[in-house]
C-alpha cells in the first residue's frame, strides 16, 4: 500500500507521553483500511534519564509503520521537523504534538481527499 500520509512527532521530554499518545495513535489508524500512513518521531535529545527511558521501551516497540530517529544532540523543532520530513515517504506530511493523538479519522480523510483536489 502506498503512504498517503506521515505524521512526523518530534518529542522533547517525558516518553510516557509519547508512547501513550503513539499507542492511541496506533489502535485508530490500524483501522483505517484505505489509509497508508507512516509514523516518525524524533527525540531531539531529551535528558539522559528519558533519553533512556525511550531507547529502553524501543526495544519492546515493534511496529512496521513506525520509525524512530534519535538525534545526537537537540537540533531544536524546526531542524527535528526538517530531519522528519527529509525522511518521510507519504505524498502529505502531518506533523503532530508528542501529547497529541488520531482519533478521528474522518478529519484525516477529509483534509487528504481536499488535498487531492
């Protein structure tokens, strides 16, 4: 299936946040049938305590449609939302809040069938 959308995350911070948001995330897009989506998030190097933390829950989070890019230093959002971009593969880019989430999936539908035209 081809990715009609990325939804680039650039996290700063607690991964409990993250990975709740990501999870519920997950379980509305994994619904979307007719939907190809990536997801990539990018920790702009977070303390060391949560830098661990997220490599740690990593290693337990295995999902083909998402791709974690761990900067080696705080390159600030901008730059972090670039590094997203550069490596995404869906005709729409979406960038998304570390505590926001995909619920509703018709807005996403609605914003790529606009898009289209």
């Amino acid at each position: 299936m081809s990715i009609d959308v990325s939804l680039i995350v650039v996290s700063f911070g607690d991964p409990e946040v993250l990975f709740n948001s990501l999870g519920r995330s997950n379980e509305h897009l994994k619904r979307a049938d007719s939907l190809g989506y990536e997801i990539i998030i990018i920790d702009n190097f977070s303390s060391e305590e949560y830098r661990t933390a997220i490599v740690d829950r990593l290693k337990n989070y295995r999902d083909e449609s998402t791709r974690f890019i761990l900067n080696t230093k705080n390159l600030g959002f901008g730059a972090s939302c670039n590094i997203g971009a550069r490596e995404a593969k869906g005709k729409f880019l979406w960038f998304i809040n570390p505590d926001a989430w995909i619920e509703d999936l018709s807005g996403i539908k609605s914003l790529l069938a606009f898009a289209e035209q």
